[in-house]
C-alpha cells in the first residue's frame, strides 16, 4: 500500500451562494458550529498524519494565509491564483510545488462525520491501490447527505466502479463528496488554465482508472446560509 503524506485543500473560491455570510470573509473561514471549515479539514488531515498540504488562493486568500500560520503539526504550502482556476486548473497550477507521489484532494466546504471513529481519510487510503486507479472518488449516499439536492452523480457498476449519470433525470444513489486521492500523473495531458476536476473524472472513468469509496458516515454540503445552519445543529 502506498503511503501517502501530502495534501491539497481547495480553497480558492468565494462561495457566491453563501451570500453576505462571504463579504467580508473567504468561504473556507465561514464557520461552523464556532469553528472555520478549514479547520476541520485540517484536523481530519493532521489526525490522518498529513505533514505537507497545499493550499490555493485567491478571493482573500491573505485571510486563510494568516489563519493558517497559527496551526501546528502540519506544513502549509499555498498556491497563489490570480483568478480563479477552479477545481481541476487549481491543482494543476499547484502542481510543481508538490512531491510526484498521490495526494488527498479536499474541498474545503466539505464536511463529515465519521461513523464508529471509522476516519473516512484513512480507510479510503486502505481501499487505494494504483494497479486498480488512478484517482479515488469519496462517494457519499444520497440519504446520508445534507445541503444537496435528490439528485446524485454516480452509480456503481458491476466491478464497483462508479459511472457518472448521463441525464437530469437519473436518479443515482451517490454523489461525490469533495474528497479524493489522487496521482499526479493524471494531470500529466491537462492544460494550464480555468477547468473542473469533471473533466478528468470522465476520462478516467471511460479508460476503466476511476474508482470510488462509499462513505458510511454522514456528509455536509456547506453551500448556502440554510445549509450553514444544518450543519451547526448537527456540529454543537
């Protein structure tokens, strides 16, 4: 098994949905429950044993920048965007500043809850194997989310890979839930430049190399003042 020890948290983006709750404030400094999402991030991450995590920026990235210097027991490295580079463009840029090794990919307004102390991080690094993929989707039960639609992203055939749904229509059991493992290779043929993570997802998923982990906890989408105060009821 591949050990891996370093990280990458996205953090680039203002959360336009969040309304005022981000004038004055980057998303990932909302807080929830009393404490910034980041920080939980994190915390999973250091309990996890991460050492190094890059961290992108953009929309007030000074503020993340000093509300990191304070945390201990990890190495944060940042990747400065001028504009945003969304999800797959802002690893991408990043990517010179990490080992050519795999890495945690976290969104930092995901936010979950363990079931049974199982960590979510360290049995996803379990299930990762580079002979079976190259990237590995946290895949998240409908029923067992909230801040989301009905709707999910993905279904899981009949070698457990997960198959992303073609239509509006469809109906799938799992979304995917802001966390991933990942080899740098799989960036290797993307451009610099502005583009989603999507993108890469459906490549690998047609070439047989995306694989997917089911998470027995609940999940929490942090993306608008109502799904803010969802997720403080359940963190208090």
């Amino acid at each position: 098994m591949t050990k891996i020890t370093q990280a990458f948290i996205l953090a680039a983006g203002r959360g336009k949905r969040m309304l005022n709750l981000t004038d004055d404030k980057p998303k990932p400094l909302v807080t929830v429950a009393g404490k910034p999402l980041i920080d939980y991030n994190i915390d999973h991450l250091i309990a996890f044993g991460i050492k190094d995590c890059v961290v992108n920026l953009c929309y007030k990235g000074d503020m993340i920048r000093r509300h990191l210097q304070n945390r201990r027991n990890i190495n944060f490295i940042f990747s400065e965007e001028e504009d945003a580079l969304e999800t797959g463009g802002g690893i991408k840029n990043a990517l010179p500043k990490m080992r050519n090794e795999p890495f945690f990919v976290i969104n930092s307004d995901a936010l979950w809850a363990d079931e049974n102390q199982n960590s979510l991080l360290s049995e996803m690094a379990k299930k990762w194997e580079e002979s079976d993929c190259d990237m590995l989707l946290m895949l998240q039960p409908i029923e067992k989310a909230y801040g989301v639609g009905a709707n999910g992203d993905y279904f899981m055939d009949s070698d457990n890979k997960p198959q992303r749904r073609i239509s509006a229509e469809q109906k799938a059991p799992y979304l995917y839930g802001g966390v991933l493992i990942c080899h740098p290779k799989v960036f290797a043929d993307e451009p610099e430049g502005c583009y989603s993570l999507v993108r890469i997802f459906d490549k690998l998923q047609k070439n047989g190399r995306l694989g997917g982990y089911v998470h027995k906890g609940e999940w929490y989408h942090v993306g608008d003042p109502q799904a803010k105060k969802t997720a403080d009821l359940k963190f208090s």
